[in-house]
C-alpha cells in the first residue's frame, strides 16, 4: 500500500514508522530541488495555517510561513499574548474555534499535552513546532542533512553532545532509533534521558537495528560521522543557566572535540539558535566541517514536505 499521511498530525515522530518517515524525506528532497529551480506548484492554494506561538523562534516560524505561502496558503501567526489559549479560552475551546477556521495549527510552545489538545479538539492536522520535551520537524530536517552528506543514513554514527535530555536530543533519539541510524548521547548523568523515553526508543531499536548509547564519556565521540549540539539552556529554562554551565562545560564541542572523532570528513551540526563559546566554539560553527546552515535551510524544505503529505490528497 502506498503511503497516506493525509489528515495526520505531527506531534513526536513515536507514531510514524519507518516507510512514513523515509517517505517524507524523500518528499523533501523532491520540494526542495523544485524550489530551488524555481517550479512552485500552489498546493495550497484556499488553505490556511493557524501558527501558534507560545515561544519565540526565528527558523520555525520563517520555515511555516515561508513554504505555506510559497505554493499559495494563507498563515497567520498568532502569538499567545494575541489570542486567548489556556488563558480566558480553554485550549479545547480554542482548537474548536480554529479547527473551524483554519485547515491545519502548528503550535510551539511549553506543554507537549497543548499541542496533544489542538490535535483532538480541532480534527485538523497539527504541527508540533517544539514543545518543551519534542521537537520532531527539527528531527527530520537533521536527518535530510545527514542524507545529503552521506546518501544511505543507516548504521552512520550520529553523536548528539550536551543537554541530552532536551527537546532537540529526544526528538533525535527518536527518529534514529526508527531509521537505524547509531546515536550516541553524551551528557553528564545529571541530564541522562529519561527511562520511560529510554523503553520507547529501545524497542525502535530493536526493530531497526540501531545502536542508542547514553554515556557521560566525552570519548565515545570516536568514530562520528556527524557531531551535534544545542543550546545548554533551553527557552524556559533560564533559571538553570548557572547550574548548566558548570555542569556542561566539560562537554563543548570545539576543534579539539571534532578531532577526537578520529575522522576529518565528520560534519558539525546545530539546531540554531547558537550560544558560540558555550555549547560551541564559533572556529567549529562557522568552520568548513559545519552543515548548521544547510540543516537550518532544510527546515523549510521538510516542513513543506510534512504539510504537502498531510493537506494535499
Ligand atoms: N531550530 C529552531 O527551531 O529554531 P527557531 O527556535 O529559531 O525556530
Ligand atoms: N532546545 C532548544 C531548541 C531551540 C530550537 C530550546 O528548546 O530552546
């Protein structure tokens, strides 16, 4: 049977198998050689985004905005201090109203259960543009990146270094786990992923044949492929600002870092926004072995490709 995304919602990647998730990357890189040649179609032509904001953004927000009207939608941002959502209006009430306006919602924001309750309440498609525990359109943008750098993905070692319990580094360990892509968390115990999330990804793994390693071992960085950080202080969390800098300063990814991978052709990746001098020195960022930018372009190119499978019949 070929695959159908049509009408779905994309909360956290956990219910998307394998064939769904390769079928939207190949989905991606087919928007994304038409855009780059100039073909855009009008996919959705008489449709309309509701994009929700409860966190600022800069790539996630351009990336919605920009694929939805580059093939003739209509978004609307809606920030939270704009409309009610949780506040006056309940988040069920609010997703009754939209779901009526509006042909698919995509919410950032805190709780991962809002975007659960957009998704019941407003029988469209919705989009998780990161909550505080998932951020799954990242995820497949990464992995686009990784394809374009090395063609068949499975068994590459990907080394995700840093805060390995946030939104960024769950929705990575998902998605690897489904592809049989080797991931490697290196974190300090403080901030292992937790084991409820643990249970999930080992049974991806085993079905998939992907290695998932947690260690606090800086060394196990040996052997990557691709090398990937994000920010120690997540937005929400600025209150943990200090405590995370001591306890992650041993875990930057600088020159001295990249080498220990024992390889030169292993690429550096960042979900942007980056804090350079902390997580990352800016020599390795905006150095030759840095794919940040092409990984922050593909997030539009995925993004449509996830609403084109989702909108258009
Ligand atoms: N990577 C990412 O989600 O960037 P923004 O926070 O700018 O949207
Ligand atoms: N972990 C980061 C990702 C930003 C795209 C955050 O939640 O702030």
């Amino acid at each position: 049977m070929p695959v159908s995304l049509f009408g779905r919602s994309l909360l956290t990647l956990l219910d998307f198998s394998q064939e769904e998730i390769l079928y939207l990357l190949k989905l991606s890189k087919k928007l994304k050689n038409e855009s780059k040649s100039g073909k855009i179609k009008r996919r959705f032509e008489g449709k309309t985004l509701a994009m929700l904001f409860e966190k600022r953004s800069t790539r996630t927000r351009c990336a919605f905005e920009t694929a939805f009207g580059e093939e003739g939608g209509h978004p609307v941002f809606l920030s939270t201090s704009d409309i009610q959502l949780g506040g006056k209006e309940s988040i069920e009430d609010t997703a009754r109203v939209l779901g009526r306006m509006f042909s698919a919602i995509q919410f950032r924001g805190f709780k991962q259960e809002t975007a659960e309750i957009l998704a019941k309440y407003s029988n469209v498609p919705v989009y998780n543009g990161l909550t505080d525990i998932y951020h799954p359109t990242q995820a497949l943008a990464d992995i686009l990146t990784l394809t374009e750098n090395f063609g068949e993905v499975r068994e590459k070692a990907l080394c995700y270094i840093g805060d390995g319990r946030n939104n960024v580094a769950t929705s990575l360990m998902i998605i690897c786990a489904k592809l049989g892509i080797n991931f490697t968390i290196i974190t300090p115990d403080e901030l292992k992923p937790y084991g409820d999330i643990r249970k999930k990804i080992d049974s991806f793994a085993e079905k998939s044949g992907a290695v998932t390693t947690v260690t606090s071992d800086i060394k196990a960085v040996e052997g990557a492929d691709a090398v990937y950080t994000d920010v120690w202080v997540s937005m929400g969390e600025e209150a943990k600002k200090e405590e995370r800098i001591k306890l992650l300063s041993p875990y930057q990814v600088n020159q001295k870092l990249m080498e220990m991978t024992g390889k030169k052709e292993t690429i550096f990746l960042h979900c942007l926004p980056a804090v350079k001098g902390e997580e990352v020195t800016a020599d390795v960022i905006d150095g030759p072995q840095s794919k940040a930018w092409d990984q922050a372009e593909n997030r539009k190119h995925t993004i449509k490709a996830v609403m084109v499978a989702t909108l258009v019949k």
